[in-house]
C-alpha cells in the first residue's frame, strides 16, 4: 500500500468517528448544530482523502459533478420552505439511493469479473434497494408536493401483483448471483426494482407518510451500506449502517405512534375503503364559534393548549399561532404545545416547523408528557389536526385506528378546533371529539383564523 | 473475497448497527426531522464511491459518465443535506431570544 493510500484510510476512520460523535451530539438541541460541523468535517476529510489516495486520473467529471451537485445542493438548502421540508427529504433520499444504484451499475461494468459471491449478493442488494428506493422516494416526494394525489392509489389484484413483481425481483437476483456475467439479467433486476419503488409507494396514503419517509431513509442508508461492501469500503459501511438504523428506528416509532405493524402500513392501503361502517359511531351536531366568542374564551383561560396538525404546515400557520401565544402569555395564560408523533407528514415535522416560526423547544411537550395536562387545560386550539386526536381511538374497539395513542384533547374543559371545512380528515374518518359538547368548531383557513383570533384577543 | 476481509467487514457492520441503535434511540422526538436530514446527508458518502468511479484508473468512459452522475446526487445531498439541517438546528433555541421581535 502506498502513502497516499495509508492517508485515505485514515481520512476513513477519522470521518466514521466524527459521523458517530456528531449523531451522539443529536441528543441535545443544544448540542446538535456544533455535532453536524464535525460531520461536515467529516465528510470533507473522507472526500479529500478519497480525491489523494484513489488514483484518480480524469478530473473532468470529478469537478463537474461536483461543481453542479454543490450549486444544486446549496440553492436547495437556502430556498426551501421549511413546511416543504417533507418533500425535500423524500428528494434527497432519492438523489443518495441513485448515487448508489450508479456506482453499483458502474461496478458490474467494470469489475463484475473480481467480485466474489459474497460481494455479488451485495451488489444485487445494493442496485435493489437503490433503484427502489431512488422511484418511491420520487413518488412520495410528488406526493407531498401535491403533483400526484395523495390518496391511496390502488386497483383489485394489487398485492398479487406485488407479489409478482417481488418474485420476479427475487428471481433475477438468484440468477444474477449464480451467472454474473448475464447483463440482460443484471439490468432486468435495475429495471423491475425500479418499477417495484413505485409500486410500493403509489398505494400509501399521505398520512401514513411519516413510516413511508423513515422506511425509505432506512433503505437509501442501507443500499449505501451495501455498495461498502462491495467496494471493501468500511466508512461506507459505518455511515450507511447509521442511516439504515435511524430510518429504521424511526419507522418502528412511527408504526407504534399509529398503533399499525408495517405490514399493515404498506399492504394496508390506509384510507381508501373505510368511510362506510365506522362514521355510525358519531352523530349530534358540531357547534360552530364565532371568532370573538373563541377569543375571549382564550383571553380568560388559565391554560391553553395547542395542538397542531399537518394543516397548520398547509396553512404555513405557524407564525400566526406563535404570535396568538405571545399574546396570550402577555395576558398571564400558560401555553403548551401538544405534539403527537406523526402530526405533519414525517417524524417531528412539526417540532421543526413551530421552532421555525421561533417557538421555544421547551414549550413543546410529546404526547406521554403532555397527556395528564389535559384534564386541568381550560381551552385545547386543535389546528389541523383530526385523527390524532381522535377520542374513537381510545373508546372505540371497532374503529380502525384503535389502540392508536392520542393527544387526550376531549379531557379538556373545552376545544376548539380549528378547520377549513365541515370534511373529514385525510383518512376519510368521523371523528366523535367534534360533536362533543365541550367542542366548538372555527372553521376557515387556520392562517387567517389565528390572525383574526390574535387580533380579538388584543381588544378583550 | 478474502474471507478475513470478509469476516471484518461483518464485524463493522454489526457494530455500526449496534451503535447506531444505542446512539439515535437517544435522539428526542423533537429533533427527528434534522436526524433524518443529517443522516441522509451523512449516508451520501456514497459519494467517494461516486469520486472513484468518476474519476479512478482503470474505468471506462461510460463508467466516467455515470460516475459524473452519481457525484451530482450524492453531492446535492450532502450540501443540500447538511445546509438544511444547519438550518433547522439554527431554529431550535431553548427559551424566548430577545432577537424574536426582528423577524416579523
């Protein structure tokens, strides 16, 4: 081994401990920003590492790549909007999976000749779990943009037909483990996994996204955990393993947060067929506020707090929410914040979207904390949100989301919520805590209405 | 493969997934959209694969081509993912800052 290569592999190491200090680091808010410089550095180290130590010889597409990847990338880190945040992730997570698939498809063009069994079967795994990952991420990404509906997409024969293509799958990367040099095979498994990616996603609902986003980051994490091994390349390992986890991690919490197995998530078809049988549980009348009443209601509460859901980040509402706060605490009343896991559609989403509109992080408080709040709240502001704070979750065993843990909003003295119109939720489900007596419903954009709201409250 | 290769390859796999466990189920709720913006940009390391296909002895033109490729992706996911994250971290402050009236 030569000099320079000596100095690559310790580049290797160093970046591999600064990845794993800097997600140590995440522990904290406090914390977390200095641990993402060292992973930057990291990151920088293992790059010019790799630039010394691997013989290159053609720069030319080395800088290009690098020159557009680095515009492209800033201009997205500068411009999106931090309730895109979602789609941008889901973007991302398909730009990392691609790059993965690329150098696997460079690797069997090159190399497939030295790769041993082992490192075949990785290659399959990696050209798999890239190329599906690279299609369903794009689909969840149009998704949550909006470009392609969010409802469940989906047709009779469908996990048949799943199945089908998974077998179809399964059976070029047996035969392309055992005759490597059979490209047709090679580049049918790249194409049938891609198609499989869009399979996968097309049939989830958008409020199942959040275990969608966690699976896919796991998937993009472990296609780079497999081109490691491929390559013999062990911070490709390390930093691929830690990706792969996370997105594990988090797509367990994410099932648990709905009370739903991952079977269930991707097989489930959430929200399609369900309108029917379950809205018999509700009836009564929802009882409509006026915004002044609602205004001195909270102008006169002790304690107030809000529960946010994916339509305060539609509604971009977080700033007029934050301000209808300050004035609210001005006036002495305490304000929380009710976060459930999958409010929003990805893990924490609203956490960052309320710290965006320059909320203190400790006066947001998780579902376990913030539960035995409720019954001494005078006033819950439920804005956008419905399943999660769906009381049929805990009361009703028919319903199909029960046993799925909810913000307990009902147990407060009284509710408003906050809603565009008299519809159902994304999952198409009657929620009960609407026709309650303690509930009043304000309907209209939750942006103006807070605004309107913040406006009243000052002439109280 | 060599099998020892092989062998320690597995060890830090098994490690990496042992301490990744340990180390992000300690990462609170409240921070998991930047956890999974930072280890998407983290896992595009893919990216010095990328650099050696793009660019290393012994590959072909076409290998050049899609290497070029595969180092646009993974770089906008680095910068992109790093950037954003530092960006969302920026947000997150323990308790009212008197710069708050500023940004209205």
């Amino acid at each position: 081994m030569s000099l320079t290569s000596y100095f690559m592999e310790a580049t290797y190491l160093i970046a591999s401990i600064l990845f794993i200090l800097s997600l140590k680091m995440m522990s904290h808010p406090d914390t977390a920003r200095r641990g993402m410089f060292l992973a930057e550095g990291g990151m920088l180290a293992a790059i010019i590492g790799t630039l010394i130590g691997a013989h290159i010889v053609t720069w030319t597409w080395i800088l290009a790549g690098l020159t557009i990847g680095s515009i492209v990338g800033a201009w997205m880190a500068v411009t999106v909007p931090m309730t895109a945040m979602p789609q941008r992730t889901a973007l991302s997570h398909a730009f990392g999976a691609l790059a993965a698939a690329l150098v696997g498809i460079g690797e069997f063009m090159v190399n497939i000749g030295d790769l041993g069994p082992v490192k075949r079967g990785a290659l399959g795994f990696e050209i798999i779990l890239g190329a599906l990952t690279t299609t369903g991420s794009l689909i969840a990404a149009g998704k949550l943009q909006g470009i392609i509906q969010g409802k469940p997409i989906q047709f009779r024969g469908q996990n048949i037909l799943n199945l089908a293509v998974l077998a179809a799958l399964a059976g070029c990367f047996f035969y392309f483990w055992f005759h490597p040099e059979a490209s047709a095979v090679f580049y049918s498994m790249l194409g049938i996994a891609f198609l499989f990616g869009v399979m996968l996603v097309i049939p989830i609902g958008s409020a199942d996204m959040p275990v969608v986003m966690s699976l896919l980051n796991s998937y993009a994490g472990l296609a780079a955990a497999a081109t490691g091994f491929v390559l013999g390349n062990n911070v490709l390992i390390i930093a691929g393993t830690l990706d792969g986890f996370s997105g594990f991690i988090l797509s367990v919490l994410m099932c648990k947060a709905m009370n739903r197995s991952i079977t269930n998530v991707l097989f489930g078809g959430f929200g399609a067929a369900v309108a029917g049988p379950t809205a018999a549980t509700a009836g009564g009348v929802m009882r409509e506020i006026s915004i002044d009443d609602a205004a001195m209601q909270l102008a006169f509460a002790n304690r107030v707090i809000f529960v946010p859901g994916y339509g305060l980040a539609t509604a971009q509402a977080q700033h007029a929410v934050r301000e209808l706060a300050e004035l609210l605490e001005d006036r002495g009343v305490t304000v929380k914040y009710a976060i459930h896991p999958v409010a929003g559609r990805m893990p924490g989403h609203m956490n960052v979207l309320l710290a965006e509109a320059n909320v203190p992080y400790s006066a947001l408080y998780e579902m376990e904390q913030v539960n035995p709040d409720f019954p001494s709240t005078d006033v819950a502001v439920v804005i956008g949100a419905n399943d999660v704070v769906n009381p049929d979750a805990r009361d009703n065993p028919k319903s199909i989301i029960a046993g799925m843990p909810i913000l307990e909003v009902d147990r407060a003295k009284s509710v408003i919520v906050l809603k565009r119109g008299q519809g159902r939720g994304f999952s198409g489900l009657e929620n009960p805590l609407f026709f309650k007596p303690c509930t009043s419903m304000l309907y209209g954009d939750a942006k103006t209405s807070l605004s309107h709201l913040a406006q009243a409250v000052q002439r109280v | 493969m060599n099998p020892a290769v092989l062998i320690a390859s597995v060890y830090v796999f098994a490690l990496a997934a042992f301490l990744g466990y340990q180390v992000i189920s300690r990462v609170p709720p409240l921070l998991h959209t930047p956890l999974m913006s930072a280890t998407n940009a983290i896992s595009g390391i893919s990216l010095i694969g990328s650099l050696v296909l793009a660019g290393a002895k012994g590959y072909p033109l076409p290998a050049h081509i899609l290497g070029c490729v595969a180092v646009t992706t993974a770089t906008i996911n680095v910068v992109g993912g790093f950037g954003i994250t530092d960006r969302m971290l920026k947000m997150f402050r323990s308790r009212t800052a008197p710069a708050k009236k500023e940004e209205k």
